[in-house]
C-alpha cells in the first residue's frame, strides 16, 4: 500500500497565519499533515510502505494541456 496526500496546497492555505513567513507555514502545514494522517495511518497493522504527498497539480494540469494542444 502506498499513502497518497492530495491537495497538500490547500492544507497550507487552511493552517495559514499572516505572522508567519511562507515556509513557516509551510512547516505548519507539514506538521499538521504527519500528525492528522501520517501517524495515525503509520500506526496500523499493514501500513503503507511508502506516502508521497502532491500540491500544485492545477500546474501540472494545464502544462499538460497545453502540450497536448499543440499536437491536435
């Protein structure tokens, strides 16, 4: 089993304080990320072997509709 952690771009904007800098906030949202799903998931009898966690797959997306424009 492998732990995939979408959308970890709006995790940030959910746990972002103004009185921190971005990778502060960052930081808090990688925390919250380990301690609200990562443990808990690391706990079980069979838990994943590996987690990978993807943000800014809207980029990724629209890079890839534009590539794929230019061959129609």
């Amino acid at each position: 089993m492998i732990a995939i952690f979408t959308k970890f771009d709006d995790l940030i904007t959910q746990v972002y304080d103004m009185d921190l800098e971005d990778d502060e906030n960052r930081k808090a949202a990688e925390q919250a990320l380990e301690e609200g799903f990562q443990v808990p998931l690391f706990e079980f009898a069979d838990p994943p072997k590996a987690s990978v966690c993807l943000e800014c797959m809207y980029e990724i997306f629209f890079f890839l509709v534009r590539q794929l424009n230019c061959y129609f």
